[in-house]
C-alpha cells in the first residue's frame, strides 16, 4: 500500500510507469554517451556520429523534405489507385510503381487494396519485389546514381513478376474472406500515445525544423572537401563534436517516442498522423533511419579497431554467399534489417549483388499489415519475391563481379 500512495503522489513524468523497461530504445543514447565519456573510445565515437549526422542524417533528411512536400500535392489526387481497377494489368504496373516509392506509403496501399477485394494477387508481389522500404531513402541519399538504379531495377522486375503471378494464379487467390479493416501502420494517428511521446515527437520536427538548412550547407562542405573547422575558423574537431552531440540529441528524442513491446516495434518505423507537417514526417523518418545507421557503423568501427576486424575483407571471402546473404535479411519483416543490410554496402564490406538481392526480396514494413490481415497471402508473396531476387542477384553477381 505505501508503494502504491507513492507513486500516485509523483508527477506523471516521474512515475515509474513511464520509464518502465519497453523503453528500451533510450539503452542507444546512454550507450552513445558513454562511450563519449570515455578515453578509449571518444575519438573513435566522435568521429564516427560526426560523420554519421553530416553525412547521413543531414542528406536524408533533406531527402525526406522534399519528398513528404511532394507526397503533401500529390496526395490530394488519388488517380493512380483509382486505375488500379482497371484491369489486371495495369494494377500490376502502377503497383510496382506505388513500391518503388521510398517507405512503405504505396506498398501499404497495395496491401489494403488486396485485401478488399480491389486489385489481385500479382499487384502484392509486384509490390512487394519492387519496394525497399525506408532503406532506399538512405541509399538514394547516400548514392544517389546507385540508388535509382536499384530503384528502377525493382519497378522492371516486380512488373514483370506480378505478371508472371497472374498467368498463374487468379486475382482472388489467397484472398481472405470477409472485408477487413484498411490497416495504415506507417500513417496512423498518434492520438494514442502518451504526453512524454507526444511531446518527443513533436520536439523531433522543432529539431529538424531548425537543423535541417545549416546540416545540410554543412554536409554539403565536406562532401567537396572543405574543411568547415578552418573556413570558420574554429578549434580543431568543433565540427566534430557539434555533430556528435547533435546525434546524441536526436537519438534521445526519438527514443522517447515508441515503447518497445515486440518485433514490429523495434525494426518498424513509427506511426505518423496523416495531418501531421511534412518537415514531422520527415523527422521522424530520419531518426529511424539514422538509428539503425549508428547501431551498423559503431558495430563496424568498434568492431574493427578492438577485434582488429575488416569487415570488407572478412565478408569477400564469402564471395558466392553474399547475393544469399542479402536475400535472406531481405527476409525479414521491417526497415531495420534492410537499412543495416544498406549500411553493409554502403561501407563496402558487401558487394553490390548482395545489396541488389536485398532490395528485390525485401518487403519493408508492408510485410506487417499482410501479415495481420492475410497471412498465407504474406508468406507466399514472400516467397515470390525472393525468387527474382536469386535470379537478379546472382545474375549481377556472375556478371560483373567475378
């Protein structure tokens, strides 16, 4: 009894409830604070956040602006999912087009179009092959060339998959029965959450909103190789730090914004309210991404300077496995395994083949919904998916990289 008179006497913010352990997402900021603190490893840490918010964060961000002030017009007119009812194949050309949209918005329209009964099975595997979900922001970002390549690839090769699928099977194949619910997971109302995730949420867009232009005139500097500490004429590693210490903030805030209660809540991105401002879209989008980016870059760099290990080295004696390797992560509902699986690329310890079969089985966070609402549909699909991922992977591979 006196436990209980105690904690109702706190205020609401102190309460042992909020800062219960589903809060698990905070365990990212206090690690970066501490290895911060510490001698051993400081430089390596300040470093490695310096780069990843100038370098990462900063342009997806500025990517995610843009295309969340696009998506805001484009919007208001729903002309492409209304020709989804056109006919078979139309509905599997402009659902490869809906995947091939950075996140997971058009693949989820897909999703809840098949399961009402409004477009067949070949548009779910054409979307599913063709999306990467909130992975290809980050390449687009970082490897802009590469990046719609991949991007490109993935609407050729989930057209043509969806229309092999309808040559196979008919529109209502594994369809579930009845009329289910339209499940919006990557664009739903917020309302439900509580004030101390409210408020992070909101102090996310605030962060972003005045960042966004300075990090991106930084970024910018030093990807033409312009030494910003100099030109301002500031103390050595001042840029550094600045960045370092913008991380930490931005990692703090969004671990305040979703508790952590299963699977999908740890390697999907958050909710998002339909009214919200395209710069909180962003925000929130960003520091999902940048999240799963600093876990994969400190894993690489700690790992490299105290087990003495070269990721590139150790994973181009797998040589024929990486292709495989991609398409097996790819697997795996979620952004966050595939924006790891981006980050392997990006640094260079995985080939671009493996990166390729990533992005053609991986299925986002629109796995999720079809999971909830038709699960056969969900595993077969997947299994579609992934076989022009072997096919297309491996044909890079054979092709251009042995």
């Amino acid at each position: 009894m006196h436990s209980i008179r105690l904690s109702s006497s706190l205020p609401q913010w102190l309460s042992l409830g909020q800062f219960r352990p589903a809060y698990k997402r905070l365990i990212l900021p206090v690690m970066l604070l501490a290895l911060l603190t510490s001698e051993t490893t400081r430089e390596l840490a300040v470093n490695t956040l310096s780069d990843a918010f100038w370098a990462v964060s900063a342009y997806v961000a500025f990517t995610l602006a843009i295309y969340h002030y696009v998506s805001l017009y484009v919007s208001r007119e729903n002309k492409l999912v209304n020709l989804f009812h056109r006919s078979r194949h139309y509905q599997v050309i402009f659902a490869a087009l809906l995947g091939a949209l950075p996140g997971c918005g058009g693949a989820i329209i897909v999703t809840s179009q098949f399961v009402s009964g409004r477009v067949g099975f070949g548009a779910i595997v054409a979307v599913l092959t063709s999306t990467m979900g909130d992975a290809a922001f980050l390449l687009l970002a970082s490897e802009p060339e590469i990046g719609f390549m991949v991007v490109a690839l993935g609407v050729v090769v989930g057209g043509a998959s969806g229309w092999v699928v309808n040559l196979l099977h008919n529109d209502d194949f594994l369809r579930p029965d009845g009329n289910a619910t339209n499940n919006t997971h990557c664009y739903c109302s917020t309302s439900g959450s509580n004030n101390i995730e409210q408020t992070a949420i909101n102090l996310q867009g605030a962060f972003w909103k005045w960042c966004l232009i300075p990090a991106i005139v930084v970024a910018l500097l030093g990807s033409f190789q312009v030494d910003v500490n100099a030109l301002l004429s500031l103390p050595r590693l001042s840029i550094e730090w600045l960045g370092a210490g913008l991380m930490v903030v931005s990692m703090l805030l969004w671990s305040l914004t979703k508790e952590i209660k299963d699977y999908e809540s740890t390697v999907a991105e958050d909710d998002k309210s339909l009214s919200s401002h395209p710069l909180q879209k962003a925000a929130q989008d960003t520091n999902f991404i940048t999240a799963w980016v600093v876990v994969a870059f400190l894993a690489f760099e700690l790992t490299s300077a105290f087990a003495d290990i070269n990721f590139a080295s150790l994973f181009s004696h797998w040589g024929v496995w990486m292709p495989l390797a991609g398409l097996a992560v790819g697997l795996l509902p979620g952004c966050g395994p595939q924006i790891l699986m981006t980050s392997l690329y990006l640094s260079g310890a995985a080939p671009l083949s493996a990166q390729i079969s990533n992005a053609i089985s991986n299925d986002g966070d629109a796995l999720f919904p079809m999971i909830a609402l038709a699960p056969k549909a969900a595993l077969v699909a997947t299994i579609y998916s992934a076989v022009p991922a072997f096919v297309v992977g491996y044909s890079y591979y054979f092709l251009f990289e042995i």
